[in-house]
C-alpha cells in the first residue's frame, strides 16, 4: 500500500528534513501560531476606555475636642461607663471665668479609594456604593489629572450601586454593553486604583455568569484580578463595552484568589437611572417567605421539574395574603416570566415598580392558578431615609463595625413576646450588613453557629471572628427566622 501525501504538505517535510529539524518540532510550531491568534490584545482597549475610568477618594470629618488640661467631667463619666467601672462622686466646680472652655474641632481624614467610570459626558459618574457611603467628601481624579469635588446623587446598598456628579462637560463616557451577549470563558478586562494605583488594568475570563450572592443580583463571576481600591471599576469586554462593576472578591487573605464579582450593568443602569431621578430605589415586595423546590418535592407534588419558588410562610396583611397566596404554594410565574430557581423571585419583584397590578401564577395541589396582585414597597429602603450613613455609623461598636452591624439589648417583655431565651436586637445595618438584607428592628440570635444572648456575647463573637470572611448570621424578623451571609467588600 503506497501512502500518498499532499504536495504542500510533502514539500514541508522535505524542507525540515533538509534543515535536520525533526517533526518534533512542527508541534509547537503549529501551537505558537495557534496561540498567536487566540490571545487577545488589550491596548487598544486600554487607549479606548482608559480615559473614562477614575480614581475616587473619600474624606471624612472627624471631631476632635482642643481642651487645655485635663479631662473634662463628662469625658470621665464615659470612661467609667465604658469599662463598667463604679462611677465617683465628682467634686462640684464653679467655672472659673478666665478658664478656656473646651471647643469642637473638626478635622478631615482619609477614608478610603476606589474607583468609578464616566457614566455621561457631563460629569455623572457610577461606583459601588460602598465606595462613597458615610463620606463627608468626595474627590474625583481624571486621567489627565484634573480633580473635582464631588456631590452623592444617591446610593442603593442593596445592590452597591452609587451615583455621583461632577462639575464639568465634554467628557470621554464609556459605551454600555449588552450583558445579555456575554459568554462564560470570554475575554474581560478591568481597569481601577488596587492599593491606589491608579489606572491599572488587569484581565482573565468570565467563570460563570448568574452568580448568586445577594438578594437582587445575579453576579457575573471572573478570575479578573480584583483588589481593594478596584471597587466601582468597570468591566469591560473585547468590544470595550463596560458590562458589569468590580465589587466583591471571595477571599481567606483579604486578597485576591481568583474569584471576584461584578455586578451587571444592566441592573446598574437600572439602579442608576433611579437614583438620577429620585435620589433612591423603590423596590417591590409581595410579603412571602420562600425556598427551592428539591426535585424530590416537584416528582412528590406533580410538578415535574424542580423549578419555582416554594412559599414556606406568607407574610401577614401582605400583598400575598390578599391575593390568596398561601403556605405550600409554587410561584412558577411573575408577570408571564418564568421562575427558574427560587431565588428569581426576588429580583422579578423587586425590580417592579411598587403600587404595579401584577400576576402571579401558582401551582397548589396538582393545578395551576392565576393570582392577581398589587406589589407593595420594600421597607427598608423607607427606613434608610431617616438618617445619614454617617450618623448611622456613630452607633457602631467596635465589634461591629467590620460587619456595619449595631445592636442592642432585648427586653425580657421583648423575648417572651418572640419566645426566644436570648438575642439582641438589629439598631443599626449599613454597608456589608445592609447589603447582605438584614435591617433596623431584626432579632440577631445566632452569629458563626455560636448563640448570642446580650450585647457583650454578640461582641465576644464578633471579636474573634475572621474578618475577611463570610460571616453567617441567624436572625428573626416577625415569624420567620432565617440564616444570611455578611460578607466583606472589597
């Protein structure tokens, strides 16, 4: 049997033959071509979006007293307090004329960096909201060097998204791509300020996109290397369109592992359009509480495949017990989408507009039905208009405030009321504790599988917790009691 060879192909081995080159050596030959095509070049990206992204500081006023001498009675008072020290009878004073009253200062710090991107060419800008929360001022640095001081045009803790504007014109906005077109394994680029280096670029690939890690966003997940300081970056496909907003990483190190999280622009741009109109985010809620469907309970039940949203409790006087939703019920529908896993829901309902006639379709014992129902409004986010981040911080202790978490102590009335033996109570939830769903007036009774009876418990807890990571928390809020993950950003 005569092996015939194509000519192109012969003269090739006939021309390494000649040269003593063994075929050994086409292999990475071919593979070096190979690779020369599939590697991306990033610096046309770079000179396309690079101009549009910025550095943020913020600052913060701290108030400090000027006294001349020694400390004032009020000032001991506290100390005593503090340390749970039995307080002295102080001698009585008469002021004396002459003496300098101590004044209040106050002094402005650091608080941090991170970064932002031009949103529109005159001067309004996005970021994650943890970026800019609590600051008393906000600087924005553009590539050329220009700095401007900033106004907050909102913040959304829910889904890290902030918005903030700048006094100028005319300059270089990133394009927005279609999240809907990303890929797992595709190309993707951030650019942002790690440890404050400003303008720098990192790549790698999508991991997977619908990532679930909070209560309204599916996160898209990459191994772009994410660090502090990249916070309100943007992402940015090989079309050098911003598709997503650096936010999150997992790590055991407080440093990057590979793992980071984006919040996808087409919730941002949603969020953000929000906040430009009204300063906030109006949410939706229909009062349930709900989990997956195992596929043991749809074949038990008649459903067939695993899909939906299972009701476990129905919240009182909610819009769900008015339209007839009850205990055991499938949601397997919102407004005709379909809901695929449980945790949907959520962001269906929430990302409609409150006071809006919806349906919602249940499977109940074998049949399918049609509910109608008029979704009311989250309330948490009425509750984060009483008072400023910053005012909400001051009530923080030192225990808590890694996990913006401040509490306080159950009354006995308060404890027979709920039936529960110990607890505190939720009086403060900001950054990574208001992210991760918790809110004002929540019962705390467990914190890293250790139960916590008082305040000085709960702080013991929190003390010798790692705080980089994830932190589980066991809490009550009416009937339901429930386990949420505060995990810290980045």
């Amino acid at each position: 049997m005569t092996l015939k060879v194509m000519k192109p192909v012969r003269s090739l081995l006939v021309a390494f033959a000649m040269v003593g080159v063994g075929m050994a050596t086409v292999v990475p030959w071919q593979s070096a071509v190979a690779q020369t095509r599939v590697l991306p070049d990033f610096t046309d990206l770079v000179d396309q979006v690079g101009p549009s992204v910025v550095n943020i500081r913020t600052m913060e006023k701290i108030s400090q007293r000027s006294a001349q001498g020694n400390p004032s009675e009020e000032e001991m008072l506290e100390f005593f307090k503090r340390f749970g020290l039995p307080i002295p009878n102080f001698p009585r004073q008469m002021p004396r004329p002459n003496r300098p009253q101590p004044q209040q200062q106050e002094e402005e710090q650091p608080r941090g960096v991170g970064s932002g991107f031009i949103f529109t060419t005159d001067g309004f800008i996005m970021t994650n909201a943890h970026v800019v929360e609590g600051a008393d001022e906000v600087l924005v640095t553009l590539t050329d060097k220009r700095e401007f001081k900033a106004k907050i045009i909102g913040t959304d803790k829910r889904s890290d998204v902030a918005v903030v504007k700048i006094e100028a014109s005319g300059l270089p906005a990133v394009k927005v791509g279609d999240v809907n077109r990303l890929r797992v394994g595709e190309w993707v680029m951030a650019i942002g300020s790690p440890f404050g280096l400003e303008n720098t670029v990192t790549a790698g690939i999508v991991s997977a996109k619908q990532r679930d890690t909070g209560d309204y966003l599916p996160f898209i997940q990459t191994d772009v290397a994410i660090n502090p300081g990249n916070s309100g970056g943007p992402l940015i496909n090989m079309r050098g369109e911003v598709v997503g907003i650096n936010s999150q990483i997992y790590s055991r190190s407080g440093g990057f592992m590979g793992i980071s999280f984006s919040i996808p622009m087409d919730e941002a741009v949603r969020v953000s359009d929000q906040l430009r109109s009204n300063g906030r985010v109006a949410r939706g809620r229909i009062g349930v509480q709900i989990e997956a469907v195992s596929k043991e309970i749809a074949e038990s039940i008649g459903l067939g495949k695993p899909v939906g949203a299972m009701v476990r409790a129905v919240e009182a006087g909610s819009p769900a017990e008015k339209a007839g939703v009850e205990a055991g019920d499938i949601i397997t529908r919102f407004e005709g989408k379909t809901v695929e896993k449980s945790s949907d829901l959520p962001r269906l309902v929430g990302g409609t507009k409150p006071g809006t006639k919806s349906t919602l379709t249940v499977f109940r014992r074998g049949t399918t039905k049609d509910l109608s129902i008029v979704i009311a409004e989250v309330e948490a986010d009425k509750a984060a208009l009483k008072a400023s981040a910053r005012d909400e911080k001051s009530k923080l202790s030192a225990a808590g405030q890694a996990f913006g978490l401040g509490v306080s102590e159950l009354s006995e009335a308060q404890k027979k009321e709920l039936k529960i033996k110990g607890g505190v109570k939720v009086d403060t939830a900001v950054d990574a504790a208001a992210r991760s769903g918790l809110r004002e007036g929540d019962v705390i009774v467990a914190v890293a599988n250790t139960a916590v009876g008082s305040v000085k418990e709960f702080d013991a807890v929190l003390s010798k917790v790692d705080k980089n990571k994830p932190l589980n928390v066991l809490f009550r809020r009416g009937e339901w009691t429930q386990y949420v993950l505060i995990r810290p950003a980045h």
